[in-house]
C-alpha cells in the first residue's frame, strides 16, 4: 500500500491555479500571517519572511507583467534572466526597456545561468563560476544594474552538492536558503507541494518561493494552450521586427497574411 504523503495525509490541497488571481492571493496570504518580504542580501530582520524568485525562462514580456502586478501589491522579487536564451536577447532595445521597467517597479534583477551552455568545461565548477562572474558583468552591461545574486536553470546534481560559493555573488541555491527556507516551486508548472497551506500552517518562519512568469495569465489555461499561444505570438514578432527594419514590408508580406496563415 503507497504511504500518504504529509499533504494527502491531512487534507491539504497542492492545486494552485496558474492566474494572477490566485498569485494575489499567494501575497495576501503571505502578508495576512505575518510574513515580510526580504531579498536575498537583506533577510534576517524579522521572525517570518519570503523571498520571491521569478526564473526568466522564456518570455520578459510576462515578467513585466508579473511586476507590475507585485508593484501593486507592495512586494518585491528578484527576476533571474538569461543571457543565453534563444528566445529573447537582452541587448535588444526592447527588451533593455523590458529589463529597465521591471527594475522602475522596485524589483532586482539576477543572473540566470544555464550551465549546458558550456559543455567543455561540464563538471569543472571553477571554470563554470568564472563562466557566471562573466556572464553576471554582461547582463550588467545590458541593465545599467549591479547584478550580485544567481539562480542556475537545470543545474546539475554536481554543481548543486557542490554548494557553490562564488566571488562578489549571492547563489540563490546555496544551502542557506534551503536549509534555513522552506523552498516552494511551481516548477513545470506543478506545485509540488500546497503553498497557500503551507504558508497557513505557519510550520515554516522562512519562505523561498520560485514562481515562472510564463506560467501565468488573466485567466487560467491549460499548459497546451500557453505553449501554442506562445509559439503563435512568434509569427507577429517575428513580423513586427521585420517592418521595423525593412521598408514597406506591408506592399510584400502584409500582417493581414500572416494572421490567416
């Protein structure tokens, strides 16, 4: 007979929907039993806190929606953003402005690395941490903003046990902020575990909360229906960024076609 887990045991519910509704009501929860909103290089001041990590995976349109969102609700994040994305490119004059607005809403800005980038030195921690302090001074150049904290995107189990300590930076996986924090995640967009109880509970004093910005909408929908409005939203970019650097594109290849095609 499969053990109950914990959560199944007493009765607590893990589904948490995926709209900006239910991540209100995530921050209300939070304030209304007493927990203070820290930040990676600030935490410690009060008996119960959260620190709110966004992983900029794949769109920054939707941090900043995230963002403005949180500005309202008088919190703070840090959004940990690539530089080695293949679907947005942070020197971009649009998304520099992307960047620069999410830091106008009160929120800071971390280095999201992806070690897979650098096979040729796979497993080498010390060359991987030059590869962040290098890529940590390149987003800096991007943002105008001192970047000092990192998040890793699929890190391996190496790098994690490693419990790596890197020069001028803040590794938001090092064991401090899972041994001393309560770690939740809606990673894959699947809450583990059931936040809104958890944060109930008040079993933990420390909250380190991980959402995805891709993962939310005005209103909830399916993961299918995220992806493909995703991969449809490409074909306008794509299509705005050739009328913005080719003359009379619509006498060519007019929007119009492109919405029916």
């Amino acid at each position: 007979m499969k053990k109950e887990s914990f959560y199944q045991k007493f009765g607590l519910v893990v589904k948490m929907n995926f709209d900006y509704s239910s991540y209100e009501l995530l921050i209300s929860t939070l304030q209304e039993y007493g927990y203070h909103n820290a930040g990676y290089a600030d935490w410690g001041h009060f008996p119960r806190e959260f620190i709110l990590r966004h992983d900029v995976d794949n769109d920054l349109n939707k941090a900043v929606k995230l963002a403005a969102l949180e500005q309202m609700l008088g919190v703070a994040s840090t959004y940990f953003v690539l530089i080695t994305s293949d679907f947005y490119n942070v020197f971009s004059r649009k998304n520099r402005e992307a960047l620069q607005q999410i830091l106008a809403y009160g929120h800071e800005i971390g280095l999201h690395f992806d070690e897979t980038c650098y096979s040729s030195i796979a497993g080498n921690v010390q060359k991987l941490c030059e590869e962040v302090i290098r890529e940590a001074r390149l987003l800096e150049a991007a943002t105008g903003f001192r970047i000092n904290v990192v998040s890793m995107h699929r890190p391996s189990r190496q790098f994690l046990s490693a419990d790596v300590i890197i020069p001028g930076m803040i590794n938001s996986y090092s064991s401090i902020f899972f041994r001393k924090f309560k770690y939740l995640s809606d990673s894959r967009r699947n809450w583990r575990e059931a936040p809104l109880e958890i944060i109930k509970s008040g079993m933990y004093e420390k909250l380190h909360i991980l959402t995805h910005p891709f993962w939310y909408e005005t209103e909830e929908k399916s993961m299918e229906q995220t992806l493909q409005d995703f991969v449809g939203a490409a074909k306008t970019q794509r299509w705005e960024t050739l009328r913005d650097n080719l003359t009379d594109i619509d006498s060519v290849f007019p929007k119009e076609r492109l919405l029916k095609g």
